[in-house]
C-alpha cells in the first residue's frame, strides 16, 4: 500500500486539533522517549558484565551538566505523560468525563507545572 506523500504533509500541516487531540499526540511521543529512555537505561546498566571499568566510564557521562538538563526534561516527559494517563483514566472512567475533558486537560497542565518547576530547580540547583 502506498502513501500519497502530499497528502499525509497537507494533512499534517492543516490539522487543527482540538486539546483532546493534542494530549493524545503528546501523550504518543511522551510514551515514546519513556521506551527509548528505558532501552538506553538497559543498554547501559549491561555495560556491568563487561567490567566495573567500562561500567563507570560511560556512567561518569550521567555527571556532565548538558546530561543534567536531559535529566530534567525526561522528569517532565514521565510527570506529564503520568498525569495524562490519570486524566485519561478519569475520563474513561467517569461518566461524564467526557464532558469536562478539557478542563481537566488544563487542571492537568496546572499540575504539571507546580510539580515539575520545584523537581526542575532541586535537580538544576547543583549544576548552577
């Protein structure tokens, strides 16, 4: 089956989603850098059976500031992608959660903030 290119881009480009369909995309990608995360973190505890030496010589990495930052940006993908799973839940769960999605869409954004800038500036207050 074949892919009409242009279309699939002027579809991209024209989407106009509402915010249940953005939380749904960002849900999407937040859960896809949470898998590509825990392969790295696989990947990188094996380096065990090959010795203590080459184990703390790819873990000194974790201690450079850039990575710091990386660190940081991984809590918000987990806090943000936890709390739209909770509001996920919430609205399949209750039956008139549908009607109210939107709200708790935001409520959830609110949440987001007043847990990740604290998590954010205890994690950074080292670097700086």
């Amino acid at each position: 089956m074949s892919i009409n290119r242009r279309w699939a881009w002027s579809w991209v480009a024209n989407y106009r989603g509402a915010t249940g369909q953005w939380a749904w995309v960002l849900h999407r990608i937040t859960g896809l850098l949470i898998v590509l995360f825990l392969l790295l973190h696989i990947a990188d505890t094996s380096l065990v059976g090959w010795g203590p030496g080459v184990y703390d010589g790819f873990s000194a990495i974790y201690h450079n500031p850039i990575v710091r930052v990386f660190e940081v940006i991984l809590v918000g993908i987990v806090i943000y992608h936890a709390l739209n799973g909770i509001r996920i839940s919430i609205i399949d769960f209750w039956d008139r959660g549908s009607l109210y999605q939107e709200r708790i869409f935001w409520g959830s954004v609110l949440l987001f903030f007043v847990l990740f800038i604290p998590s954010a500036y205890l994690m950074l207050a080292s670097v700086f």
